[in-house]
C-alpha cells in the first residue's frame, strides 16, 4: 500500500501528525459550541402580518387571502398554512427540502410584495423569517419578592444588561408593566366648550415635537438650530393651553386627566402564588450557549447586590444545565464503553497490541471533531450518541492491521518490513469492510425535512469517524508499530493459560455447532428463517405497538389552558389559580410558574397580539438522582383532578426531547361549505371522544370575542366630508386609545396615549355624546354618523393549503396504542360519513403523519443500503451468490432487534429502531465478510476442499468475528444499561436522561449484533455449503449444454483461481498465514 509505506518510511512526520491530531481535536472538542439538540435549519418562512384590533374575519379576507393568492404559486413549496387571529395574519411556508432557506425567504418577499398592494391603508409593517430551532429561549429567569411595578424596572434593566452581551439575540419581558402616560378626556367637558375631540389630539400632536431647523453660520461656527416640545411628566401635559372660549384660556385639565399610568396588562407571571415576572432570553444562531449562560449567571448575581430588600430571582430553564448534564452523561457513556473495549482487546491481543489497537479509537475521535468543526456542527446529543455508536467500531480496522502485522513478525520479518507487507495484504479488503458500514448509513444523510435535519448528524458523525479510523488504521496504526512492536511468545501465567483455555473451550464448542449446521445445512437455514417469521409474528400478536420517539422522565411539565377568545385576563388567571390549587404537593417538585396571556403563552399564532384566553402553569422537577418518585407517573395522578374543570380546555404536557412533532391523535377536518365546518367538527371530537384512552381532548375551534358593530351612514358621513375609515379609526382611538407621541422616562420613550377614561370607554352609550368636527370645523355629534348592535364574532381562522380547516386533537393514555386508537377513530369516522356535510374530509395528521413520513424514509434507506453493501460486495467477491449470503445476515439481524423488543417489552421505535436496523445492515455484514473471505482463501489458495475449508474458516476466523462484535456491542452496553461511571465525580450513575432516550437504539443494535453473529457463525457456512453446490452444478450444465469439453475444462480452471487470488476479500478479513503445503492454516 503506497500510502502506508509513506508513512512507514517518513516516521517521524507521522509522530509529528499524531500529535497535531492530539492537539487539534482537543483544542477542536473544547471549542465546539454546545447545544443540547442540533441547531435545525429547515426551509420553513413565516409571514407576520400585524393589522391591530381587526377581527380575524376582516384579516382573513383583507390580508390572509390575498397573501395565499399569491405565495401558493410558489416554486417548491410544499404546503401553505395560515392563521388568521384578532390584530395578525400569520402564514407559514413550508418549502421542499431541497429549497435553501435563503431562495426561499427571498420568493416570499417577492410575492408579499405584490400581495401587500392590496392590503388596508393601516396594515403595518410585516416580519418574514425562517423558522430557527436556535432562536427558542435557552433560560428563563424569574423575578420575585416585590410588586409587579418594581420587578418590571428591575427586569428592564436587566433586559439591557442581557442584551449587551454577546451572543444574545433577544430577551423578552413576561408578567410586567409598562408606564405611559394617559389622558383621560371627558365627553361632557369637551361638549361644554365646543372642543371635538380630533381637534384635540391634533393639537396635542402639535405640541409634542422635538424639530431640528438646521444650523446658522456666526463665521467661527455653526451651532445647531434645535427646537424642545416633547413633553417630559403629566404636568407639561395638564398645563398645556389647548383652546379660547370668549378670549379666556381652556388647558388641558379643564377637559382631561393625564396622569402617569400603565399599559393595560397583557400577562401575569407568577412563581409559588407569587407576583412575578419573567425574563426569557435567546441566543444568536451559531453561538455557544454555554458561555451565554454563565455571562448570564454572572450578570445576574452582580445585579442581585442592588436589589431591593426582598427581592430575589429563580431560573425556571437554564438549557446550559441540560447541555452540561447530556454531555456528561453521554460523556460518560463513551468513556465506560472504551474501558470496556479495551478490557476485551487486552484478553484477547494482549497488552501491547492492546495498547496499538487502542490509539484508534482517540485519534479518530480527534480528527472527527476537527472536521466535524470544519462542517460548522455543533457537538450536541446526536453527534455525541452517534459517537458512542461508533467508537465500538473504530477498533475493527485496527485489530486486523496490528493482529497481522503481529503475525507477519512472528514469522521472522523486521518490524518495518512487517508493518508493509502485513498491511499491503489486508488495505483493500480493510477499505471495502469500511465502505459497507459506510454504505448503509449514507442514504440516512439524506432524510428530509425537521426529522432528517435532526437526525442527519448521525450518519454524517459515523461517516466522519469511520473514514477517520481507516485513515489511523493505514497510515498511524502501522507506523507506531514499525516503531514499537516486538514479537513476544505467550506467557505462561496462570491468567493467560486460563484465557487460553477458556478460548479452547469455546472453539470447540463452536466446532461441533457448526459440523451440526453443515450436516443439516437446508433444515439450518429453513428453520432460521421461519423462527425470523416466527419471533416478528410473536412481537405483533403481543400489542406493544409503534412509537416516534421513545418517551422519558421530562424535567419540566406544562398545563396548557385555553379558555374561550374573549376572555379576561383576570378570569383566566383565576382559572389558572384553580389549577395551581389542585396540583398536589410533591418532594419531587422543584417550582411551580405560571404565566397568564402574552405571546410567550403556549403557541403564539394561537390568540393574535394579546392572548388573554391562555395560560400556562409550568412545574419544574428535581434532577433525575434527587427524585423519589416518577414524573410521569405524578401527571398520570393530577389529570382526572383537573380534567373536569369547567370554563376552559385543560392539557398537560411533557417537555420531550427529540425534534418537535405533532399530537399522537390529529384529525383535520374540511367541508366545502365552511359554515357547516364547526358542525362536522363537533361530530368528529365525539367520535374521538367516545374512543377509550383518549386523554386530553382539544380543538381549535374558537368562537371568538363578541362584536359591537359599528355601522355608518355612508351617505351621511360623505355630506359631512368623512368616510368610513376615518370614522372608524376616531372610534377606535375612543375606545382603545390614540397614540399621540412619546416621552423620555431617562430608560427609554415611553406612550402617550389619549383615550376615554376607563369607565366611559367600556360604555358603548359612550357614543351617543361624543362630538366630532366635519370637514367644515362644524362640530356634529357621531350618534347621527353611525349606529351600533352587538353580534357574535369569529375567533381563529385556520387555513391549510387555501382551505379553512378545523383540528381535534387528543393524546393517548398510559397503556393504549395510537396506532390501535387511531384505527378505531377511522373507522368510526367511516361509519359516520353519511351523516357528514357535503365536501367533508378527515385527515389524520400530527406525529401519525411525522411517523408515516419517517417510516417510508427508513425503509427506503434500508433498501437503499441493502443495494450499496450488495454492489460493494460484488465488485469484491465477483460472485453474486456469496454477496447474496452475506446479505442475508442482515435479514437475520432483524430477529435479534425484534428478540430485543419482545424481551424488554418495548414498542417498535420508528425512529430509535428503525435506524437501528439500517445501522446494523452496515455492521452485521463485516462478520459475514470475515467468514466467507476466509473460506474463499483456503479453498483458492490452500486447495482445500469445499467441507474442509468452511470448518477451518470458521474455527480460524471465530475470534475476530467475536471480536468485533463483543467490541462494538461493549461500545454501547453503557448507553443500552443506562449504567456508567462518572469520571468527573468519580462514581457509579444509574439512569440520565440522555441516555434513557437512546437506550432503545442501543439496545436493538446490541440484540441484532448478538443474534445476527451467532446466526452467522452457523448458517453462513451452510448457506456457502448449499450455494457452492448451486453454482457447481448450474455451471456444469450450461457448458455442457452450451460449451465444448475444453471450455469445461478451462472453467473449472477458472474456478479453482477463485475471486481472492489477488488478495482480495473484504471486512475484517486477515490474509491466508504461510504455511507448508500442507499445514493447516490458522492465525495463532
């Protein structure tokens, strides 16, 4: 191999680059930015478009069609979605996945602005964006022991202090109040001095200025021309002259009231029943969290110094903490599973070339994190699982260029001379064995949309590190031990003669195993196949059902509250006061937080600009080695408590890992007359409802705040110089206020806001004495412009794809199946459809899709793997027959992965076991490789005969096939037993979260490694016993049909030169040792 006697041969530059790989992949791991998930970049735009107080049926028809008009022509989109609420249109985009995020942010700007020509006069300023996973809070921070308005000039400080620091984003205020200043204008007063109101808030408009006229030239310099009017307290307001009424003067406060004031709350936060408010913070995309959180830290208790007597902060969610609790732990996972490897390969090489064997493993770990640095990833929960998955397998490459170089010593060759020739006999079937692991874990790089974002960095991390390993294996791996390695017999200790014996034992053992398979060898491989059959039947009649993603004790669980639109705020803390009362006292709780309206609140597409009507109580529990009890188990007992509460919909939900997917039950419902779409609604949630462990049933039905309509006489209203709009937008001020300017509080401008006094303006007869001036200044009284009647408004307006859309959602109880009750629903709904309106559709929708989506790629994948390793094989064997035994193994990995299930009693995991087995497709066939490579060679080579030669491979090629299974399943036992030590506390650890959401993936690859290299070690020499014959006698048959005697003849020839004479074969597979003509061949 021209590389490794490069590398041989120049030494000490290999020393030098072993030692930049040390360097650079320290420096690399201690440098990456940590996240606890990947940072998801998608192909997702959502459109933001705030039109304040509209009701969401003018939004719809006004902003939210006009846009959908346009953006559904988009080139690669895939599905168009929509929500049209009080005051907002917000429209989401979701493209294919290969549209970048950048073409498609800049396709929707195009088209907003076409559609934006359309759209009302006052409609502000949109906001487009991608969708950033990055851009979710990574801390909340609480403040407490005070009233409302001292923490909200606290967390206001606090917000500039966060904000100056670098990496953040964005901190946001939950809870607060906000100062303005407020004139209160009294209808009488106004009346009594002839003052319309417009003429009023134009005046004040007129006074409140702050102009620049520019500069004079004095010839020595030019001082600037600056003109002061803003108004800087209540009093500059108060004293302002507005009017004259008979020569004498009319101020402000003979007509109004300012005063210092707040905005009308739009949240409240609380922490124990406290008064509190909240702080959530976001990160830049790319940026560490881990320094952020400690610059946060630090800020904080610095800060805390010039609190008021009292008060005090809480973290509520510090990702940090997460970050550094995943890495440990899957920290701890890889360092346990490496003792464990290495305690395996010092029984079997022995200390040296242990130790030769063992410098794999960090320096292709250190090169991965140099490159995988490089790709711009982060080191988060997939890329540290993905290297426990892997590092089990870093070793395999190593073991057969150190085991061989050991040898070819052993025969009397120098060490240089050895490290050549040894590694020259094994380089390219050591390449193919890493191109099939290789093979079956590319397809996974392309999986598409949020899941194949997140779930992408493992493939992409196995490849790295794999191909990493072949590069320590050709050129590091032979190197050292041209330099280091020495020939040394075995020791007669009695631990090695026990070791020895021990392996004696075994061989034989296998021995009689696999002269039994081969005496059967059409009933071994028969019966193999049917208990595969057998054990997938057995698991589906047993009910355990499928799942997305596994589900583990969550640290954090949330009430979800979502009472009627319209509803107070006031009413919908009390309704969050009954829930906090019925949570039960736990040990295991941390805190209990609650937040009431505001657009932190749940979702926040789902209430519009202020989500009175939603509210959420979030319980914080203790860290997984300080709880006595099951969370899940604790939400199990507080549902049915609160379940039955009457003014609201109630859903408790747990903080999951993984990316974020739909409910497990998701019915949309469409019809094509959209007024009978609440009726077909309301029949599909008592269908579902009806269906036994159905929990937490939900829809998105709004009816939405009621509506005071105010209707003008246009007639009138044009006779008079005015139109609708204007007349509008003057009620509008009334009732809600007019923002005539601003003040400089010394923090920031502060409103001022010019409206009716709090008693009057919820008073609608408020109106009939409200004067206005035409367009001639004669004041007319507005009762003779409009009148007004109440009706019922429209809450949330969903569309998908252009089409209105309702959605009854519901999760599933502890001991039900989805799967089972998303069947029933079906077919109940089937059952009902004659009594459904026209047009009507029920799509089932949320993780079902997510799951069905992620299945279809999983298969395919598998399949896809399945056609690399096969044309791999083939370019290496030459013979389709063998490539096709060796496949096979593959299949028979699938019985140890459903063993697995059947024995733990777990569900079928799309996610966690399907990867699983297109992981084991790339591993399971090295040992299948090692087998059939090695037979190829005692036949081609030794001229064995065909019987002979499948024993004697087996008996020779048994430790290696062992030992790279044991290795590669030690690598994960940790992470499958969620038992490892802790090497920073230097203890034993039960459990971690990580390590609980991973351990089904393990824990398959484990079960399938174990059945699939027993079952190899059997049936893959029977099924070369019974193919060998196959191919024998079909050959003799067409030449004798087709081809003369000498053409026989040279056949036969051909066939005794065999497909390994070069050299070749492939996996882990050790060149035929020399040996006298008629030696038994063996490695030891």
């Amino acid at each position: 191999m021209i590389i490794t006697n490069f590398s041989v041969k120049h030494r000490v530059a290999v020393f030098v680059l072993i030692a930049g790989i040390a360097l650079l992949g320290t420096f690399s791991y201690l440098t990456l930015p940590r996240e606890s998930s990947p940072d998801i970049k998608v192909p997702l735009v959502t459109v933001a478009v705030p039109w304040p107080e509209a009701s969401p049926e003018d939004v719809e028809s006004s902003v939210t069609v006009p846009l959908e008009r346009e953006l559904k022509n988009l080139k690669g989109l895939d599905e168009l979605t929509s929500v049209s609420v009080e005051g907002a249109s917000i429209t989401t985009c979701k493209f294919d996945p290969d549209v970048k995020v950048e073409d498609a942010l800049q396709k929707v700007r195009e088209k907003y602005d076409i559609a934006k020509v359309e759209f009302p006069s006052d409609v502000e300023d949109e906001t487009i964006s991608e969708l950033s996973f990055s851009e979710f809070p990574i801390m909340i921070v609480t403040l407490y022991g005070a009233d409302v308005a001292v923490l909200e000039r606290i967390a206001e400080e606090l917000e500039d202090r966060i904000e100056a620091l670098p990496g953040v984003l964005n901190v946001g205020i939950n809870g607060g109040l906000e100062p303005e200043i407020v004139i209160d204008v009294d209808p009488e007063k106004l009346e009594a001095y002839h003052l319309p109101v417009n003429e009023l808030i134009e005046k004040l408009r007129g006074e409140n200025v702050d102009i620049s006229a520019g500069g004079v030239d004095t010839g020595s310099v030019k001082p600037v021309i600056r003109i002061p009017g803003e108004f800087q307290n209540s009093e500059d307001v108060e004293n302002l002259l507005i009017h004259t009424v008979d020569d004498k003067p009319v101020y402000l406060r003979d007509v109004a009231s300012a005063h210092m004031a707040y905005k009308d709350p739009i949240s409240y936060a609380r922490r124990d029943g406290k008064p509190a408010v909240q702080l959530t913070i976001e990160k830049r995309a790319g940026a560490d969290i881990l320094p952020i959180t400690e610059a946060v830290k630090y800020g904080l208790k610095e800060a805390k110094g010039s609190f008021p007597s009292g008060v005090d902060y809480a973290i509520l969610t510090d990702e940090s903490d997460n970050i550094r609790n995943m890495i440990s732990d899957l920290e701890n996972n890889i360092l346990s599973g490496l003792v464990l490897v290495l305690l395996v390969i010092f029984f079997a090489l022995g200390l040296r070339n242990a130790l030769f064997v063992a410098l794999a493993i960090p320096l292709s770990m250190a090169m991965s994190f140099f490159i995988l640095q490089l790709m711009g990833v982060t080191l988060n929960m997939v890329v540290l699982f993905s290297l426990i998955l892997a590092q089990g397998m870093l070793v395999d490459n190593a073991i057969v260029i150190i085991e061989n170089i050991f040898r070819h010593i052993g025969l009397g060759k120098t060490p240089i001379q050895a490290a050549k020739e040894a590694t020259a006999e094994v380089a390219w079937p050591v390449i193919a064995s890493t191109a099939t692991t290789v093979g079956a874990f590319f397809p996974m790089v392309f999986w598409p949309g949020i899941m194949g974002e997140f779930m992408s960095f493992l493939p992409v991390t196995v490849i790295v590190t794999l191909l990493c390993s072949l590069f320590v294996a050709l050129v590091i791996n032979p190197t050292v031990a041209a330099a280091f390695m020495r020939f040394h017999k075995p020791s007669d200790k009695a631990l090695n003669k026990k070791v020895e014996g021990f392996g004696t034992k075994i061989i034989t053992g296998y021995e009689h195993l696999l002269r039994l398979g081969l005496r059967f060898p059409k009933t071994s491989l028969v019966g193999a196949f049917f208990l595969l059959i057998a054990v997938i039947a057995l698991y589906g009649s047993l009910g355990h059902g499928v799942e997305l993603f596994p589900e583990v004790e969550p640290k954090l669980a949330y009430v979800n509250i979502t009472a009627p639109e319209g509803t107070s705020l006031e009413k919908t803390d009390a309704l969050a006061r009954v829930v906090e009362s019925r949570i039960p006292e736990n040990p295991d709780i941390k805190g209990i937080e609650t937040t009431v309206g505001g657009t932190g609140v749940g979702n926040p597409m789902e209430g519009g600009a202020d989500a009175t009507h939603l509210a959420r109580v979030t319980i914080s529990f203790k860290d997984q080695e300080d709880r006595t009890g099951s969370p899940g188990q604790y939400l199990d007992e507080l549902r049915p408590l609160i379940k039955d509460l009457p003014g609201a919909e109630f859903e408790i939900k747990r903080q999951n890992m993984g990316p974020p997917t739909g409910p497990p039950i998701n019915v949309e419902v469409r019809v094509d007359d959209v007024a009978r779409l609440p009726e077909a609604m309301r029949k599909v949630r008592s269908i579902v409802e009806g269906v036994p462990g159905v929990i937490d049933l939900r829809d998105d039905l709004r009816t939405g705040k009621p509506e005071l309509r105010v209707h003008v006489d246009r007639q009138r209203a044009a006779l008079m110089g005015l139109n609708t709009q204007w007349i509008g937008n003057f009620v509008k001020m009334l009732i809600n206020g007019q923002r005539i300017g601003g003040y400089d509080d010394g923090r920031e401008e502060r409103d001022i806001i010019v409206r009716l006094p709090e008693g009057r303006r919820n008073d609608p007869a408020v109106l009939d004495s409200i004067r206005v001036s035409d367009a001639y200044g004669n004041a007319i009284p507005l009762s003779t412009l409009c009148t007004w009647e109440y009706v019922g408004g429209a809450g949330t307006i969903r569309h998908k794809d252009g089409e209105r859309v309702l959605t009854v959602s519901a999760d599933v109880a502890e001991g039900y199946q989805a799967q089972e009750l998303l069947k029933e629903i079906e077919q109940r709904i089937d059952a009902e459809k004659a009594s459904m309106p026209a047009g009507f559709q029920a799509t089932f929708t949320g993780e079902n899709e997510d799951q069905q989506e992620a299945a279809d790629f999983l298969f395919r994948a598998f399949f896809i793997a399945c056609l690399v390793i096969m044309f791999i094989l083939v370019l290496q064997f030459n013979r389709i027959l063998q490539a096709g035994i060796i496949l096979s193994s593959v299949i028979l990995s699938l019985m140890g992965v459903m063993i697995s299930l059947i024995v733990l009693a777990q569900p079928f995991g799309i996610i966690m076991t399907g990867v699983a087995v297109v992981a084991l497709a790339g591993v399971v066939v090295n040992n299948a490789i090692v087998m059939i490579d090695y037979i190829n060679q005692l036949r081609y080579d030794h001229g064995l005969d065909l019987y002979d030669a499948i024993v004697e491979a087996g008996k020779t090629r048994l430790r290696p096939v062992l030992l790279t299974a044991i290795t590669t399943g030690l690598g994960l036992l940790p992470m499958a037993m969620q038992f490892s030590f802790d090497f920073h506390e230097f203890k034993f650890v039960v459990g971690g979260e990580s390590s609980a959401w991973w351990a089904p993936l393990a824990t398959a690859v484990i079960f399938g490694l174990m059945i699939a290299t027993v079952l190899t070690l059997v049936l893959v020499p029977a099924a070369y016993l019974v193919t060998t014959g196959w191919s024998d006698r079909w050959t003799a048959f067409f030449k004798r049909a087709f081809g003369s005697a000498d053409e026989l003849a040279e056949e036969q020839m051909d066939v005794q030169d065999g497909p390994a004479a070069d050299g070749g074969g492939n996996g882990q597979a050790v060149e035929a040792p020399e040996l006298e003509p008629d030696a038994v061949p063996a490695l030891d």
